[in-house]
C-alpha cells in the first residue's frame, strides 16, 4: 500500500493512461463498443477520483485527435462521435466517480437514474441525425430485402411475405423512433451504464484491495433496497395519463409521461429483484442458491418466459406498497442503500 494519497495518485497516472486507452479501444472496435465506459469505470474503482477524471480527460482527447484523423479534418463528420463519446464517458465518470461534494448530495441511485435520463436525451438527439442520413434508410432497406430473400428460400407463405413486403425503411424508422422516445432511450442508457458499472467492479475486485476506500469498489445487495412510498403515486397518475394523452393525442406529453412510468417501472423492478434476492439469501445451502442463480439465467434468456418473470418482478414490487414482504423491512438500514455505490 501506497505512503500518501498523493503518491498513490502519482502512481496512478498510468492506469488512468491505459484506462483511456482502452475505452478508445473499445469504442472503435465494433464488437466491444457496449463496454468502452468499463476501463474508466475501472480506473474510478480502483483508483481516487481525481484519477478517474484524469483517465476521462485523457479519453476525450485522445478521441477527438483520433477522430479528425479519420475524417480528414472535417468537423462535421466527427462532430457525432465527438459528442457522444464525450457525453457518455462525463456521465458515466458522474455517475462513479463523483467529487465528494456531489457525493454527498446525490445518493448512487439517483445519479444513475439523472444520468441515465440526461443520455437518453443526447441518444435520442444523435438518432434522430442518423435517420435524417440517406445511409442509414438505405442500410434498412438492405436488411429487409435480405430477410425478405432468407424467408422466402425457407418457403414462406403468401401471407407473411406480404407482410414483409409492406415493411420499409421509413416504417421502421418511425417504429424505432416510437419506441426510443417513449422510454426506449432510457432504458438503453441505463442498462449500458449500469452494466459497465458492475462489469468494472467486478474486474476491480480481481486486484489488490482498492486504493481508494471512499470510492464504489463492490457490487451491493439490492435485498434492502425500498422505493420511496409517494412513488406509487407518481406511477398511478402516469400510468392513467398516458392512456389520457393516447386517446386525446396530445403526443408531447404522451412521450414525457411514457418516461416517467418507465423510470417508476424501473424503480419497482429493482424493489421486486431485491424481494426475490431476500428470500434467496435466506437459504443456507450453497447448492440451493446455485440452483437459484441458474433457474434465474435460464429464464432470463428464454423468450417469452422472461418478459412474464421480469413483468412479475415489477407486480412484485408493487405489491410491497401494501404488504410487507421482507419481514426484516424494519430492522434493516435506516436508509436505503445506493444501488451499486458501495453505500458511501
């Protein structure tokens, strides 16, 4: 272990330089691009703060360099990609490693879930600019007509292939859009910011004890994570207001409202989740929680069964609004733990 934090912050300007190095990496590489926020989530795990702001720096620039490279020096074709890079990796940065100031004000869950609305804006944004390309509409129409091809060697009926006929790069388009601005967006956000949240702390528990004591470095329990009672409310009057705005065709508000039942659905899951990790902790068998664990895995990638199972945790998590399904509800911490953020 290091003598001082300032040597210890010292010594970490080369894991910040391979951090950055690696979220690069990662984000031109095709195949790992969902990933490329894990190394600065790593580096905000492992290391003090100041060095996970540093890795970012460090990220951006390198970024911005390289991406004029390919472009020839023109901004307007590296101006997407700048700005998205830059405006994920600052969330997520937000999101794991944030000053201690901002620590204390806002808990982990709610800079995850601010963070995550904030992305979807700036997702949104930047699809909409890739719609509006002639590219990408013709990149669709290419894949359908590819479908279109691959079904009709399997011998499909009349009827599907009219169907997949009447489909075209337009109509899918709005689809998409349709469905990313009411929530879609969000969701997308959260799952890659949350994911490359728990990827990096698991990595980072492979090391040595962490440097930084302050910072998230474990993965926690959501077994004592409760929703705030008065979400309920906000929930019931969203959920019968976008049915309002649906029949009465107010689309603006639709979207808004669309947003906010999904961000309380959210909420209610990870409450249900926590439910179900409750009475699973409570086996003392090894075996038994192995079991669990694979019965969970198993359903979670069976089509169909899991939107039932993920819909149940969300009925889950509302049931505890009225009967209280953990017994140790009242004995647990006195508030609820950040979701993922070490409790700090």
């Amino acid at each position: 272990m290091w003598r001082n934090k300032e040597d210890a912050e010292s010594r970490a300007f080369v894991p910040a330089l391979i951090g950055a190095a690696l979220s690069l990496f990662f984000l031109k590489s095709g195949f790992l691009s969902f990933f490329f926020l894990v190394p600065l989530g790593f580096v905000a795990h492992r290391y003090y703060y100041k060095s996970a702001w540093f890795s970012f720096l460090l990220a951006v620039a390198a970024n911005i360099l390289f991406s004029f490279g390919i472009s020839g020096g023109r901004i307007s074709a590296a101006a997407l990609d700048i700005f998205y890079f830059t405006v994920m990796a600052f969330i997520f940065t937000c999101i794991t490693a944030p000053p201690p100031s901002l620590r204390e004000k806002v808990s982990g869950p709610a800079r995850l879930i601010g963070g995550s609305c904030l992305g979807a804006l700036v997702f949104t944004f930047i699809l909409n600019r890739m719609m509006a390309t002639q590219g990408l509409s013709e990149y669709i129409d290419y894949l359908l007509n590819t479908l279109l091809s691959t079904y009709r060697s399997y011998g499909i009926d009349v009827v599907q292939s009219a169907r997949l006929q009447m489909l075209n790069a337009e109509t899918v388009m709005e689809a998409i859009r349709a469905i990313m601005l009411r929530g879609g967006s969000f969701v997308s956000c959260l799952l890659m910011f949350f994911i490359c949240f728990q990827v990096s702390a698991i990595f980072a528990r492979l090391f040595t004890k962490p440097v930084n004591r302050t910072m998230p470095h474990g993965i926690n329990s959501l077994a004592f994570f409760h929703v705030a009672p008065s979400v309920i409310w906000v929930f019931s009057v969203s959920l019968f207001l976008t049915v309002v705005t649906r029949i009465t065709g107010i689309v603006v508000l639709e979207i808004v409202l669309w947003n906010v039942l999904v961000i309380c659905a959210i909420l209610y899951f990870a409450q249900g989740l926590g439910i179900l990790q409750f009475f699973i902790a409570r086996f003392t068998w090894p075996f038994t929680r192995l079991f669990a664990g694979l019965l969970f895995l198993i359903i979670l990638f069976s089509p169909f069964l899991n939107l039932l199972f993920l819909g149940g945790l969300v009925l889950l998590g509302l049931t505890e609004n009225w009967m209280p399904l953990r017994a140790s509800k009242n004995k647990g911490p006195p508030s609820t733990p950040e979701a993922g953020d070490g409790g700090n």
